[in-house]
C-alpha cells in the first residue's frame, strides 16, 4: 500500500486491531516509533510531512496467541534540491576545459532542469537528477554567475555558482596607435589594464628603455612635459601577471627638423682611382623637402622628398679631397652633416731646379726635391745614377747638398719617394763647368788653326784649304760660344767616342785629353783627315808637329773609309783606318 503526501502536509496513519490484551507499535523501518496496549486503534500523526518522512511505515499487534501486521509505503512529495559538486566559486585559467555539474534530489523526479549564464539559458534536461555543463577553451569572457535550476509538480529548486577565469592582463589605451605631436607640446600617455588576477606590475617602455613601474595597478599614465626629436618612437605599455604579460604600443610621431646622418666615417679615406659613395640619412617630420650634397661651396646633387641620398664618384683623384656637406631642409628647419674625404695617392716628386742644372767647381750645390702625397712618404732617397747618396722618412721636402763641387759630381740626380700607395720621381741633369774652360778653349783655337794649315799644306790644293778655312771658322765659333764641344775633366783621363777610341792629347798638366778634329777632304765623298794630337808617334804613315807653345807633338793620318782613286800623276793608295 502507497500512501502519497506532499512535503509540508499533515498525514495520520492509522491500524484496527481485533484481539484481546494486545500490544501495538508503529515502526519506521525498524525503528520503533509509536506504541499502544489493549486499543483497537492506533494512529501515528506526522504534522509536517517532509522529505526525510518518506519510507515504510509498519503497524505491528500481538497477544498471547500471536501478532499481526500492516505496511505501508509513504511517499513524500518535494520540490528539488539542487546541489553542485564543484566550489561555489571556482576558479580556472584561460583556454582550460571547465564542466559545471548539479545534482537535484526531488520527488517525484524533476521534469526539466536547465543551466543557465546570468540571464541566458544554455542548457535544458529532462527526468534525470545530474546535470552537466561543458565550456571547452574556457576565456575571460565566460566568467560570471552560473545557475542549476530544476522543477517538478511541487516546485521549484536552484544553485548558482561563480566562475572566475584568470586570465593575461588586455591593455588598452585612449589613445590611437600614432599619436603626432610638434616639437616643445606636453602629452600624457595612458594604458589601462583588464586581467584576473590584478596586474603586478604595470611598465611604460620606449623601445627597449624602461621609463616608468608601476604595481597592482590597472591604470599608468607616464607624460611628457616637453616633447622632443628624440622622444619620437614606439611606446609599449606592458602589464603582467602570474598568468601572463600583455601590452600595447603607441608609436609618438614628433615634428621637427631634419637630424642628418652619414654613413662613411666622419674622415674617409680612399686609395686614387678607387669608387667611392657618400651616402646621407636624414631623419625628420614631415619628410624633407630637398636633401642637398655640396663640395666645399658647390652644389653637386638635389633630390627631393628622400630620406637618403647618395653621391657616386667613379675614379677619385686627389683632387677630390675636401669636406663634403650633405644637407636636408623641411617645413620645420634644416639640418646637416659633414664628411671629410682624404684621397691616398702616390707621390707626385717635384723640383725647385732645371731638369738640366750646370754645376762649377768649388761651388756649393744643394738639390731640393718636394713630396706631394697621402700618406706622406715612408723614406725619400736621393740617388747619383744607381747609388743612394741620402734618405729620409716621413718628410715632405728633402733636401742633398754638395759642399764642394767637383767634375765627379756631374751626373743624374734622382728624387726617389715611396708610401703605402706607390712610389713618384724627378730627375735632375748637373753638368760641370771647369774654372779652365777659357784657357782650354784658347789652347783648342791654336791647335785647330795650326792643324788646318798643316792639312792644307799637305793636301795642296786651293780648294780643301779654302774649306779648311771655313771649318777653322765654324769650330772658332763654337768654341767661344761655348757650344756643340764637349767638356772633359781635367782631373781624370776620359775616352772619346766609339768612331774614334785612340784619339787622345797630354797637356803640360799631365793628364790625358782627348780631341779628335775632323776636317773634309774633296778627293771623295767618304775621306776625311783625320788630326789626333798625340804624344808620341809610332806610325809610319803620318807626318809630326809640336806645339812649342803647349809642349806637345801632333800627328796628321790621312785615313781613308773607302778607296778612291788619285788624280793624273799621283799613286793610287788604299789605306785602313
């Protein structure tokens, strides 16, 4: 038997007994819950039937012959009772899986049960006592109240339970992702900061500068009370927490006037002939203008609109080193950078004398010779033909003196200068001029006039004296005008050409000269005389002369290149020089 209450009723149970001297109980279950004697009737009262009511009732009598008994099943009618197996509060980090679970104990069985989020519904079933919610990737956005609410014919029963997400902190900013200001304004930079839990700290960054902390807070402001160029750049507001690090950037856009940058060194140094590129960066606000290369004062390039400019040149000359300027102007102002060139070259050697200089005896002589180059010359060396007579390093000028000239320093002179890049040189050409050139030339007149009579004599013939005449004439001449005769030492013996190697003379002052006077001869095209001035003579063929005047004797050789033939009465002679 069922007997069926609702939770809050009041419901009498009630048992007849037929029997004599009999006892009574009412049990719940088997405890013991009413007990009568010697009645016919007893009833158990419950006053307010609740959900722990519910069970077996059970009326029990018995006498001396035996007992008797009755159940009965009373069911309980109650609202649900939800309950949840997680915390009230709970808590999880951002992108776990969360599932929210209730559990409803009603009777009858509820007929619905549904989860909901604040105030949308997100989840409905029906007769069953759990029911759970699953959120996969759970984000901050999930977080609030969430309510169990379950229903059947009595009522009604709910549980709600808070869900916290932690999560990184979101920053964000009242301002744009470009903030453009001028030069000298104020402006105040602000971030602002969402996460679970608080932030720990909070930091303003320029680039990579740290330039403002803050902790435990969701609201930075760092300002600037006087904006400048260099202020210009990213601004990162960066916020952390023991979940994570969030931030923002702000790029604060300064105008101002152009800040002009090169990227050789500030002194650049190139090998002559090399190629070579200045280049220039300008950094400004708004773009500049114009950008301007200039050598020295002369402009030598524009462009316009550009952040960088460049000025190619191909082969570099040592002309080229100067200061270059590179200069950039826009709405603001105008800026600049400078770059000195210095070009390395070889030396370029230089002479303060003639390429021919006449030297006299006893004189002194300097020779100079001057360095252009870059870098200065490691050594320059003055040189006598192959031989190195003096050397200097590191020097522009250098500088070789003769004290006391003499015929053996007649010669070529070389300035030899060497550096890194190559090597430069100059040659000088000192010729020497003897104290007795007048003497020795008065001396030469006498010879040649005595000669050319003697060749004349011997020829006997008008017309080679004539010619003689003429050529006494023009070695006169010469020879007081100092020019087409060779002078030779006086200290040492020297040697005549290749045509004539035995041609020589000994003066009275005991050393050798050499002369050789050569005179035409009209018997043929190749004949010449031939007059060597001798000391002695041991040929067989010529004819000697002394010059009392110098102490010396001379021979005249008839010497004859190719054969002739003799005129009408005369011998044919063929003779070898």
């Amino acid at each position: 038997m069922i007997e069926e209450i609702n939770e809050g009723e009041i419901k009498k149970l009630c048992c007849n007994v037929k029997s004599n001297g009999s006892t009574t109980k009412w049990l719940n279950g088997s405890r013991e819950i009413l007990v009568t004697h010697n009645v016919t009737e007893t009833c158990y009262t419950i006053e307010n039937a609740s959900r722990y009511d519910h069970g077996n009732y059970t009326c029990i009598s018995e006498n001396i012959v035996g007992s008797g008994s009755v159940s009965v099943v009373l069911k309980v009618n109650y609202k649900p009772v939800v309950s949840y197996l997680q915390d009230i509060f709970d808590e999880i980090k951002e992108g776990k899986t969360k599932k929210l679970c209730c559990v409803v104990d009603s009777s009858p069985s509820p007929i619905s049960t549904r989860w909901i989020n604040g105030s949308q519904q997100i989840l409905v079933t029906h007769f069953v006592a759990e029911t759970c919610y699953t959120i996969n990737n759970v984000s901050r956005f999930d977080q609030g109240n969430y309510t169990c609410i379950a229903e059947n014919i009595v009522g009604s029963g709910s549980i709600t339970t808070v869900l916290k997400v932690k999560y990184k902190p979101l920053v964000s900013t009242t301002h744009g992702l470009v903030e453009e200001i001028n030069e000298g304004a104020k402006i105040k930079l602000c971030c602002y900061v969402d996460s679970n839990p608080r932030p720990t700290s909070t930091r303003w960054l320029n680039g990579s500068l740290e330039i403002l902390v803050t902790l435990n807070f969701t609201e930075t402001c760092y300002s600037f009370e006087n904006v400048s160029r260099y202020d210009h750049g990213n601004y990162t507001c960066i916020a952390e927490n023991i979940i994570g690090i969030g931030s923002i950037t702000t790029f604060l856009k300064v105008n101002y006037k152009p800040v002009v940058s090169i990227f050789n060194d500030l002194i650049e140094e190139i090998n002559e002939g090399d190629q070579t590129k200045l280049c220039c960066f300008v950094k400004s606000n708004p773009t500049p203008t114009s950008t301007r290369w200039l050598n020295g004062i002369k402009e030598i390039l524009v462009s316009h609109n550009v952040y960088k400019t460049c000025y190619t040149i191909e082969s570099i000359s040592r002309y080229d080193q100067r200061n270059y300027t590179c200069i950039a102007e826009n709405i603001i102002g105008i800026g600049s950078a400078s770059i000195v060139l210095k070009v390395k070259y070889k030396p370029e050697v230089s002479s303060s004398h003639d390429l021919i200089e006449v030297i006299h005896e006893g004189e002194t002589k300097t020779l100079c010779c001057f360095v252009d180059s870059n870098p200065i010359p490691i050594s320059t060396r003055w040189l006598n033909g192959s031989q190195d007579i003096y050397v200097t390093h590191n020097v522009a000028k250098t500088c070789y003196t003769i004290q006391s000239v003499s015929r053996y320093d007649q010669g070529n002179y070389t300035c030899i200068a060497h550096n890194a890049i190559g090597n430069g040189s100059i040659t000088t050409l000192l010729q020497f001029k003897s104290n007795y050139y007048v003497k020795e030339s008065i001396q030469t007149i006498v010879i040649v006039v005595f000669l050319a009579i003697v060749a004349a004599a011997v020829a006997g013939k008008g017309m080679l004296f004539q010619n003689s005449i003429q050529n006494i004439t023009t070695v006169v001449r010469a020879v007081l005008e100092n020019r087409d005769i060779s002078q030779v030492s006086v200290r040492h013996s020297s040697t005549s050409s290749d045509d004539d190697s035995n041609a020589s003379v000994y003066l009275d002052d005991g050393y050798e000269h050499s002369y050789t006077i050569l005179l035409t001869n009209n018997r043929g095209e190749d004949e010449h005389v031939y007059l060597n001035p001798t000391k002695t003579s041991n040929s067989a063929n010529s004819t000697s002369f002394e010059n009392a005047a110098c102490g010396n004797s001379f021979e005249l050789t008839d010497q004859t290149k190719t054969h002739c033939e003799a005129n009408s009465g005369e011998e044919n002679n063929e003779s070898d020089t």
